[in-house]
C-alpha cells in the first residue's frame, strides 16, 4: 500500500439482512456464516489501526438492497452466500412470485495508510 493512500473498507454488519417485497417485511435471514468472515476481517483492519499503520478518517453506515426478479433467483443466490431464512421455509421464499429484495446493513470506512 501506499504512503497517504486511501484503503475503503466495506463490510457487512449486524442486524441480520431480510427479505422485503414491496416494502414490506417477509423474513429475516441468517446472517452469521457472513458476519463470521466479515469479523475477522474488520479485525484485521482494526488491527491495523491499532498499530497505527492506518488511519481512520470516516466512517459511514447504511443499507444495501440487492433486488433479485422473484423469490426463486433469491433463493439460488444463497448457494453463494449461506443465508437461510429463520422462520419461514425455503419453499415459501421460492413461491414469492414478485420482485423482492435483501436488505442489509453495511459499513464503509474510508482510511489512510500512514508512514509506520
């Protein structure tokens, strides 16, 4: 990295993500196998903040909406990610026969990598 480069970091963060369709609430997925990747890597930059090898300038939390056409292209998204749904079945999240969407709560921070 470079001296006074800029390093964004983007990661997911707690609540868990949920699936919305029109608005509204259809269920809530399981966030933990990504929320355990994503720990361990904000550790690491923590880590490196610590050390004071970067700087963190600012820091900015949102939501993420990821649309998918319908409750089945949902469900085949989730062979990449591990998600489940926790209360309802797959089943009922596959016969969502509408556009529907995840909706996450991300971190981005903007840090600077310094002379040490």
């Amino acid at each position: 990295m470079k001296i006074g480069g800029v390093v964004l970091d983007l990661q997911v963060i707690r609540p868990n993500p949920h699936v919305e369709v029109g608005g509204r609430f259809i269920c809530e997925l399981d966030g933990e196998p990504l929320f355990a990747k994503a720990d361990a890597a904000a550790a690491a930059v923590d880590a490196a903040v610590a050390a004071g090898q970067l700087i963190e300038e600012a820091v900015d939390d949102h939501d993420v909406l990821k649309h998918y056409g319908d409750g089945a292209d949902l469900v085949d998204d989730w062979k990449r990610s591990e998600r489940r749904p926790l209360v309802k079945t797959t089943t009922e999240v596959r016969d969502i026969a509408r556009p529907c969407y995840t909706r996450e709560r991300c971190r981005l921070r903007r840090l600077v990598v310094t002379p040490s």
